[in-house]
DNA sequence: TGAATATGATCTGTAAACGGATCATCGCTA
DNA sequence: TAGCGATGATCCGTTTACAGATCATATTCA
C-alpha cells in the first residue's frame, strides 16, 4: 500500500543521472553518423534495447555501457571527483574549437541568415 | 568444439576492462579509507555484489556504478576518445603531485639516503 | 502517392545483476 | 590461545537487462 511511501524503483522512476548518460550517448551518435541500429549491432545489443539505454529508460550493465560508449567514439573513465572541474574544462575548450562561431548555411540565400 | 573459437561470453571469461574498472574502484576505496561493506552500503547494494563488481566477476548496472564511484570519491565520464591522451596525462600530473619525489622514511637516520 | 529508412513502443522468454543469508579464511590484537 | 573485523565465497529467490519479434509513426524521396 502508498506507493508514494515505498522505496522500490519503479519503471516510471527515470534515474536522470542515467538520462544525461543517454543524452550523451545520443549526442555522440548523431555526431558520428550513425543510427540506432548500428550502434546496437556494434554494441553487441538489439535496437530496441539501445533505445530504452540512449532514453535513460534501462540502466545497462558496465560491460554493455563500455561497448556502446566505444561505438559512438567515447570511452568510459573513472575520474577523481577533485579533477571533475579541470575535466569539465578540458571538455568545454575543445568544444570550442570544434565549432566555428557561426555555421555556414548549404542550402539558404545571402539574406536568409540573421534577419 | 574449439572454445576459442567460440564468440560465446562464458561466467568465466572475465572481460578485462571490468577488471580494470574493479580495480580502479578498489584502489579508490583504499585511498577513501573504506571498507567493502561501507562502499557496498553508500551504493546501495550488499557487500557479496560489491565485492564481484570490485573482482571484475559482475558487470554492475550503470547506476549501480554511478552510486559506487560516488562512493569513493570518483565519478563516471564519458569522454571523446580523442580527448584521452589529455585527460590521462592529467590524471597523471595530479598523481605525481600526491606524492613527493622521494617519500620521508619514517626510522632511518640521516645518511641512510642516497648512499 | 507509395517505398524506404529511422525511430518509438510493446510483447514473451532467458540470462544475469540484484538481495539476503550463511560459512570460511586471513590478519590483527588482547 | 581466543576474539574480532575485513574479505572470499556459495547458496536461493527476485528483479531486470537482455534477445527476438512485431507493429506504429514520422520523414524523406522517387
């Protein structure tokens, strides 16, 4: 009884710690081309498996985490929590660099942008 | 026949990335200065589950990993494979500064050193 | 229009990560 | 020697990440 009161994880309860991994993994996907399919078939998985890890919906176990995290060009690390910022920093400037500040449009006319 | 041949992950084909992963969380455990049962508690599970996740025996659900390395003072990343040269090299430099070049003996008198 | 592709979503079974209990072994200290 | 804490290890039952199949919903393109 009360379900609010109880302390089993239910399938409704979204971890979003396991949300922003999925977020990730998803963004990193996209970055590399490459659908959900064959992101599972490298991963070893079926696609509607990847899909409930890339929502955050499964928490999918270490070994299957590392193979899809690979597929999509990241790597699984472990870092101290005191190094997180220097990290984080590392991350954000080669974010930076791999933009330019505004992106060449292929397809629009020269007053399409900015209006 | 012939096992190796085999693509089959067998209880006893230990992946050694989960092993590396174990033995990371074990160091840091140490250096945190806790006990498997204290670690196995702060993530949420019991210590016998722990402990085959620190042997590299079970492969621990992402969120199960997630709450273990909080637990040690570390956290899960994903990083850009081309990035890991970098993260490494940092991760070094904050080791060599953990310890001094050359660690105080304790009980050796003064010309002990560097005969 | 329709075909092809990518993604969302749900179903039935199975394998493995979980909880919980139990016992053994090692190292340390009184 | 006995006692205690930490770790190694195995058992059974439950939960859930998995496989595999299926159907629906865009979106794109001929």
């Amino acid at each position: 009884m009360n379900p609010e009161l109880s302390l089993r994880r239910n399938a409704v309860d979204h971890d979003p710690a396991l949300q922003d991994i999925g977020a990730q993994i998803a963004q990193a996907r996209r970055s590399a081309g490459l659908t959900q399919e064959q992101v599972a078939n490298l991963a070893g998985i079926t696609r509607p498996r990847f899909r409930d890890i890339e929502k955050g919906i499964a928490a999918a176990r270490t070994s299957t985490l590392l193979n899809i995290a690979r597929a999509v060009g990241l790597e699984v690390m472990l870092i101290p929590q005191s190094l997180m910022p220097a990290v984080r920093a590392l991350l954000q400037q080669s974010d930076d660099d791999d933009q330019p500040a505004f992106v060449a449009e292929p397809d629009e006319g020269p007053d399409a942008g900015m209006g």
